[in-house]
C-alpha cells in the first residue's frame, strides 16, 4: 500500500548556522532516512547537461549498449532485467537500465567513444567532481549531527581516496503486459555512506520508512525543482549504530521515462567502520563488529549479485 506525497525535511546548504543546519539533519536521518538538500551550488545548467548526455546514451541501440557492458569490476552498462535489487520479489527483473562511472582517474571505467557522443565524458566527470563536493560538505555537517568534530570522517581517512560511483539510471515510459507489476527498481536499502540523488522531476520514487512493518508502507517522494535526494545507506547506518536509518527505497512504474543520476559516497576501503563513541552506550552497546569498509562492501555487493 502507498500513500500521497511524503513532505521530506528540506536542508539548506546555503544556512550559515551550522549548528541549527546539522540539528535539522540528525532528526531527518533518524526520522526518514531521507531529506532533500538545496542551495547546494550545481546549477541548472549542468543538470541539464547530464540528463541531456545520459538520455543520448540511452536512446542508442542496444546492441551499441551492450558493447560497454558492465564488468565485474562493476563499471559499465547494465541492461533491463540485469538486477532484481529484491531478492524476495516474486519479479525477477528490475525494469531499470543503467550506466555505472568510477572515479575519474579510473582505468577500469568504460566510456563511449568521442565519434559517437563527444561531451559525455567530459560532462560527466564535471558532474561528478561536482556532487562529490556537495558529499563532502553534507559529510562534515553529519558528523556535526553526531555531536563529533565536523572534520571527524576527515580526521580518521574516510574521505581519502574514496571510490564513490556515479550511477545513470533510465526507467522505461511503455511497459509490456509481461511486464506489468514489475518496478522500475525493487525495494532495497543502499550499501554505502550516504546517497545523492538528482531526478528528471518525473515521479516514481517510494521510501518505506519501517522495515518490520506488514504490510508495508510505501510513501511516494514529490519532486522539488532544483533540490538533490539524500539518504542514508548502510554503512552509516552501521556507524552510528543505527541511530540514523538506511531506509528501504525502489521506484514504481509511472507510464512516463524516467531518468535519474544516484552519487553513492563511500568511504576509502582502508577506512574502519565500527561504532562512533557518541552513538553507544552502556544501555546501548555497539550492535556491529567493527569491518574495514572495503571488506564490508565486497561481501554486500557478492551477496547481492549471487542472487
């Protein structure tokens, strides 16, 4: 079951009170999961530009698609039905297709040639370089929501050398009978640190906010002109010990094509998670072992591709 719009926290980059700014996101991470991020300084123009590029690949045919398939270093296209990111659905397929990008200076990410789309590349490391950015400052503002030091995840190597990945996305408008109540993505929680998420303003997306629940309840986000998508993944909420939620997501079928870019931000590899000091205590222990984040991203992502 769903019901209307879900009116999600709205956090402004552009505050000057830090501390009102990193109080706001504390309740939303341990409300929703979820808020929307504006004033974050990547402008329309560059959105559009993204969407514009990533349409034009999209649209190639699938053979020239499939010449960039996704390798098992997890770079490159996946096509329709590649994932069913729920192992429990009784659909196997998500209807989805998508492109995955590492970080710039990677050998293994694969581009398609200059002959046939000569701005892609470069647009999408500029996009990249630039919601990297707004990561790092919704970063130092998550610690502050912690009660730690605003540079803490710098101070302890998370951010150094990250591996975060870009992740184009394209839900189809015109579903095949055969395909009818199959979704666009299934219902999952995202691995990482934290997600960015950026959409054409076509709707689709749902969160449920209690896992446990039965049924389910599934809310619908509404699109806010110019604002990203952040949510917490499971890493962080590994972190703080699940004081903050990683909050199950996936995105319906609308009749419409969807696009859309997700930034997932991990930390470096080298980097141990384990329980922060302000998110346990002697009535609330830490719940996880401690686990390089390199290790723990391995066994999740095996996990979810031996399904």
């Amino acid at each position: 079951m769903s019901t209307p719009n879900l009116y999600l926290p709205l956090i402004d980059l552009s505050s000057t009170d830090r501390a009102s700014v990193a109080q706001s996101i504390r309740q939303a991470c341990m409300d929703h999961g979820f808020f929307y991020v504006i004033n974050h300084g990547i402008d329309d123009v560059t959105v559009s530009s993204l969407f514009s590029e990533s349409k034009k690949f999209f649209d190639l045919p699938l053979s020239e698609k499939m010449k960039l398939e996704r390798s098992k270093d997890l770079r490159g296209y996946s096509p329709p039905y590649a994932e069913t990111l729920d192992p429990s659905s009784k659909f196997k397929g998500d209807l989805k297709e998508s492109f995955d990008i590492g970080p710039s200076n990677d050998l293994l990410n694969q581009w398609p040639s200059k002959e046939s789309l000569p701005a892609w590349r470069v647009t999408m490391e500029s996009y990249r370089e630039k919601i990297m950015n707004v990561g790092f400052r919704l970063i130092s503002l998550i610690a502050l929501a912690l009660n730690l030091d605003e540079n803490y995840f710098t101070k302890i190597g998370a951010l150094d050398s990250i591996m975060g990945f870009l992740r184009l996305l394209h839900y189809p408008g015109e579903i095949p009978e055969s395909d009818k109540g199959k979704y666009g993505t299934s219902a999952h929680s995202d691995f990482v640190m934290i997600t960015l998420l950026v959409s054409d303003g076509v709707p689709g997306l749902q969160i449920c906010r209690e896992k446990d629940r039965s049924p389910q309840l599934w809310e619908d986000v509404h699109h806010v002109e110019g604002a990203l998508i952040v949510n917490i993944g499971d890493m962080m909420e590994r972190w703080t010990n699940c004081t903050f939620r990683s909050t199950l997501h996936r995105v319906v079928a609308v009749g419409q094509d969807r696009y859309s870019a997700a930034f997932f931000l991990d930390p470096n590899y080298e980097c141990v998670v384990e329980c922060l000091e302000t998110c346990c205590s002697e009535t609330a222990p830490p719940r996880f072992t401690p686990i390089k984040c390199g290790d723990y991203l391995k066994e999740r992502i095996r996990l979810a591709y031996s399904q």
